[in-house]
C-alpha cells in the first residue's frame, strides 16, 4: 500500500504490545496514520510505541484493560485528544484459555466472553459514536479465528466467542451503514508470533498440515487488516476474510 494511503487518519488497535496487533500498529503507522496501541502488559505497549517511533510512524500508547468500559471510553478519548478524531478501531485484544468442555471452569467461560466479546462490543460502541459524531465515516475490525469456523479441540468457548464477533459484525451493518461505518473481520489460522513460538513444534506442524505449506506471518495478517480499514474496502462491511493458507478448507487437525 501507498506509504500516505492512511494520512490524516487516526487508529485504536488493541492488544498490540506485540504480535498481530504490533504488526498492524506498524503497518498503519508507515501508511501515515496516527496510532493508539494499546496492551494490558505497560512494558510491551511502551517498547512498541518506541519501535514504531523510531521508524517514523506517529504513536502513542495507553497500558490497560481493553475488557474496561470505563477504559474503552479512555482511549477513545485520548485518541481524540491526542489526534483530533477518529477513524479506524481494531479489536485485536483476546484471550485463549484452552481446556475440555466438561471440565471447563466458570472463570475462565468469563475471562475468555469478558475481554473477546465484552470488549471488543464496547469498544466498537464507543468508536462508533464518535465516528458519527465527527460525520465522516469510518472503520471498525474484529479480530475473528479459524476456531470460530473449524472446530478445534480444546477450544469450545474460545471458537464460540471468535464465531460470535464474525455475527456481531453482521448485525451492525444494519445499524452503522447508514452513517458509513463498515464493519469486519478477520479470521487468521495458525500465524507464528511470540507466544505461538514458544511450542518449538508450532512451525513444523503447521506447515505440514497446511496447504500452502506454512504457517501465516503476522504480516500476512496485517495485509489484509489493512486492506479492510482502507479506502479501498469502502462498499464491504459484514464480512469475514480467514488468512489461514487453506487449512480450513481441508481441516487437517494438529493432534
């Protein structure tokens, strides 16, 4: 993409201390727009900040709970205090707590619904009244799965809150198409970061069982993040792209 495809515009990303979300934080910066990032963890989010900076990009960043209504209502304000508006908010921030279904506990069911959809609801709420405040449109993007297509095993709450977000996109078609607001996700399969590194087997495995013979990058990612907050996809809101290389097409499980 253009390197001022996004200039003048202002982005949330959420859980972007490191990853997916860092990479699209970056991604949106070198494209000229300004970026909020935010991560729970104040270390991740303020070295991000610094690499981001350092490249040029223009970004800020603010450490908390993105599950926080009272902190969702924070960023969106800092961004427009920071920036002046806002135009693109991405619901990155999401929690995986595996475990077998009949033995699920209570608390990790709320932990998992807390942050991947109470979340990711309150922070397209908040970023959408501000958009129709300012009349000028804008971008909301839901960080969906594969879980949330294929299942997996060991991830039942965690598929069922990613398949939820993909509804939740839907439904505000009909609510925020009228002020031209789009609304999206994306659905990455198995994508190598930090954390999914940590399995010294994660690259091999994936690599193997998917068709196109490895594993995503958090670049692939945020190449099609990108394209779905830009001007290009003005007239698609409601919909899913899954970045996975084919695996769910063939479903090939891992174990």
């Amino acid at each position: 993409m253009s390197n001022t495809i996004f200039s003048g515009k202002t982005a949330i990303i959420t859980g972007a201390g490191q990853g997916i979300g860092f990479e699209i934080a970056r991604q949106l910066a070198a494209c000229g727009a300004s970026v909020l990032i935010n991560d729970i963890n104040e270390n991740l989010v303020t070295k991000a900040v610094e690499e981001i900076s350092s490249r040029g990009g223009v970004c800020h960043a603010i450490a908390g709970d993105a599950a926080d209504v009272n902190f969702i209502g924070q960023m969106v304000d800092a961004a427009v205090h920071q920036f002046g508006r806002l135009d693109i908010a991405i619901a990155n921030a999401g929690i995986t707590l595996f475990g077998d279904f009949l033995n699920y506990p209570e608390a990790s069911l709320q932990s998992v619904m807390r942050l991947n959809l109470h979340g990711s609801f309150f922070l397209a709420q908040k970023a959408a009244k501000q958009m129709i405040d300012q009349k000028s449109g804008g971008r909301i993007l839901f960080m969906s799965s594969v879980t949330g297509h294929q299942a997996h095993q060991d991830l039942a709450a965690y598929g069922m809150t990613k398949a939820a977000l993909e509804m939740l996109a839907k439904s505000l078609v009909v609510e925020l198409s009228p002020y031209q607001i789009t609304v999206n996700t994306v659905a990455p399969g198995a994508t190598l970061t930090e954390r999914t590194m940590e399995d010294a087997d994660y690259k091999n495995t994936w690599s193997r069982i998917t068709p196109m013979g490895r594993p995503a990058t958090v670049e692939d990612v945020a190449h099609t993040v990108l394209f779905l907050v830009s001007p290009a996809s003005g007239h698609i809101t409601g919909q899913n792209i899954i970045v996975d290389g084919g695996w769910t097409a063939v479903s090939t499980s891992p174990y």
